[in-house]
C-alpha cells in the first residue's frame, strides 16, 4: 500500500536521506500548464530519480505500491519559478558604504542563507548576475555536491565594466587604489576577462554597458563600453559557449548591445521603441526588474542606499515600468528578473503582480518565470514546465495564480530534483 505521510515527515525524510526518493508521487493536484494555461485538474505526477516520467490520473500511471506519495488534492502545482537576475551574495541592508564593511568570506556566508530563502519561496533556478571572488560558482557548486539547499544556480562570476563605471568600485578616494576585478578596458582586454571568467567556472557573462543607480558617480543614460567593446565581449563569450546579460538603463547603450547581440538587456529602463523593434526582431530578452523601485524608494535610505541614487530611482522608476508596458504591448521577448538583493532575498515573487499592473496577463507573467527564463537560460530542455522528461522541479500553492498571481508570493510547497524542500499545504 502506498504511504501517505504528513508535510513535516515528508520535509524532514528528504532532508534525513539527503537526495530525492526513488519514486515520489504529487497525487491529485490541479496541475497548471505554463505554456497554454489549461489546468488538469485531480491530476498526478510520478517522479524517479529526480525527473517526471509520468503525468496523469493515478490509475494511468503504473503504480507498484512502493512510491512515497505526497497529497497534493486542491493546491495548484506549477513548475518551478526561476529569475534571471539575483545577486545571492549581497544583502538588502548593506548599501553603499556599508558595502565596504563586508569580506568576501562574510558575503558568500549571506549566500548560502539567501540561496536556501530563495529556494522555499519556490524559485528553483536563479541566474547569478556578478559576485565578487567567483563566490557565486563556490554557491552553485556546494548546492550541486548537496552540501546546502538552494537554487539551480548560473553564475556569472565576475561582472565586466569600465574603469569608473557601474561595475567598478566608486566609494573609495585614490590611495586606497581600489578597483573591482572585472574592470577591463578595450576591446582585447574584455576578452581577456571574458576567458578570465569562462576559467573560473562562469556560465554567463554580465557587464555593464550603462550607468547605474546604485553606483557612485555613474549617470543612468551614459553609455559604457564602447561598441568595439561590446561586440567583442559578446563575440568571445559566445565562441566559448556563454550567454551574455548586459545591465543598461541608458537607450544609446541599450541599442548599441542589442545590435553587439547581447542574449539579454537587464533593467532596459529607457528602451525606446526602435530598439524594442530590434530587440523583437533578433529574439534578444528583456529582464525588467519592475518591482524593486518601490523597496529602494520606501526603505532604501534606511538600508544604505546613497543620496544620489536614491535621485536617480526617482528618475527612472516609473519610466522603466511605463517601458515594460510598452516592450509587453510589442511582443518583446520577457524575462522574469527581480534584482534580488537590492531587496529581500525571498521576496521575488512580489513582482508578479507588478508586471501584472503594468501589462501582463498572469499567465504571461508566469511563462516569463517558467519557459521564457528557461529559454534565455539555454535550459528548456530541462525546466520551465511539468513535462514527461523534465528536471522535478515543482512548486505548488493553495489559490489558482491564474486567477490571482499573487498566490505566488506566498508559495506552500517547493520541489526541487525531485527533493521536497518544503511542504506546507493543509497547514
């Protein structure tokens, strides 16, 4: 006979035996499709071996008696949610200044806390666009050996900037002579940190081809790198099998990386429409982390956040949602990335209902954290969507999201390879 166990013994049996069970059945659940929005209602799935072989009514799925079965009767199930923009290692409380207080060691310590937060609100694969000291390979790599719970990982190692730019380390006066590692200036000393990076176990390249508002002394619309410099940071990660994510706000330097061929721009606060039609055109994503604006407005002094860049969101905030409004009405391809660690660790999914305000139905809000980020991750293979075959990754909530996105801020259970990590339903 099949064993029915509670949430808690199920949670604390897959962490007892640190890896998923053989086989797992998530029994009678309204399973949502991402890519159509149909929801097969009282529906179950069977998992081995950390992927779906099976998918239906219990009776169709073979069934030996020897599965460890999970009740999952009135919650909706969805694949797991990803984001295409985190930083795993940096805090929400420690900005500007305070930012020089932290040691390398003491932020990839926050990194493992804020990997696990990450993956109970139900994002199970996040890419890591820049961390100090490959600290974000060191995560991915410690989640894989199953040394700590989190995410699916994609780091981006070490971000690329100009000297004096968002990705360069402004706080300091010249005698302290400081400079962030992935500074590099000219087109052949970019592919060298591109090299650099791919070394070091990177999976995407990120750098910065604007201005920021978080750095000292950047302004938002100043393009950085030139497009010599960009064509080439772009022409060696992709020889080498790399995407590339560039952080821009500014339009000159959101064109001039959308014609580079970049895999995605990253905030695109004033694209404007040329370059939503050129970005539609060659497949480029845009990743608008919509939600984080009003963290930086209403608690960002109180968090560290300078003066001037404060100024700056004032600035940008509501053009940059006024422009995913018009990138959704064009058809642009959409990411879901949030900017994680600006804000919260955990909080991600608060920013459905804001892409849901400014354009998006809930469903395309959805895709954007399910099979667009898996396509732009080069992943679709493996995750964004309940599919025979694919990696078991798996979420569930109480509410249908289709009806109010929001359930996905509060997510009750959280399977990720096939291990249940955290199963609050019925509670």
């Amino acid at each position: 006979m099949s064993l029915r166990l509670t949430a808690l013994s199920v949670a604390a049996l897959s962490f007892a035996m640190g890896a998923h069970a053989e086989k797992t059945v998530l029994s009678g659940g309204n399973i949502i499709d991402v890519r159509t929005g149909n929801v097969m209602t009282g529906n179950s799935i069977l998992v081995e071996d950390g992927r779906i072989v099976a998918l239906g009514g219990e009776d169709s799925l073979g069934l030996d008696g020897t599965e460890t079965v999970i009740d999952m009767k009135g919650a909706y199930v969805l694949p797991g949610l990803s984001d295409s923009h985190v930083h795993l290692t940096s805090r929400h409380d420690d900005h500007g200044y305070r930012s020089l207080a932290i040691s390398l060691p003491r932020a990839t310590i926050s990194g493992v806390a804020n990997a696990e937060t990450t993956l109970k609100a139900g994002f199970t694969t996040v890419r890591n666009v820049g961390a100090a000291g490959y600290s974000d390979v060191a995560l991915r790599d410690a989640i894989m050996d199953g040394e700590i719970p989190g995410p699916r990982v994609i780091p981006a190692g070490v971000a690329l900037g100009i000297t004096g730019g968002h990705c360069d380390m402004n706080l300091l006066p010249k005698e302290y002579d400081a400079t962030s590692e992935g500074v590099a200036d000219g087109p052949w000393a970019v592919r060298q940190k591109v090299r650099e990076n791919f070394k070091y176990g990177a999976e995407v390249i990120k750098y910065c081809g604007t201005g920021g508002v978080l750095s000292k002394g950047t302004k938002i619309g100043a393009q950085q790198f030139t497009a010599e410099e960009m064509a080439a940071i772009v022409d060696e990660a992709h020889a080498l099998g790399m995407k590339v994510a560039v952080h821009a706000h500014g339009t000159k330097g959101i064109r001039t990386a959308i014609e580079a061929g970049v895999d995605s721009v990253e905030h695109a606060s004033l694209i404007d429409d040329e370059s939503i039609a050129l970005a539609r055109k060659q497949g480029t994503y845009l990743s608008m982390d919509v939600y984080v604006s009003d963290f930086i407005l209403s608690e960002g002094e109180e968090a560290g956040i300078l003066p001037e860049s404060l100024d700056k969101e004032r600035e940008v905030g509501r053009a940059q949602r006024e422009s995913f409004k018009r990138a959704v009405e064009a058809g642009a391809k959409m990411a879901f990335g949030t900017d994680a660690g600006v804000y919260q660790h955990g909080l991600n999914g608060r920013q459905f209902a804001y892409m849901v305000e400014w354009g998006m139905t809930p469903l395309q809000a959805i895709q954007a954290a399910t099979i667009n980020n898996a396509d732009l991750f080069g992943m679709a293979d493996i995750i964004g969507a309940i599919e025979v075959g694919k990696e078991a990754d798996i979420i569930a909530v109480g509410g249908n999201p289709l009806d109010d996105v929001r359930e996905l801020e509060d997510v009750d259970f959280v399977m990720a390879d096939g291990v249940v990590h955290s199963n609050e339903l019925g509670e």
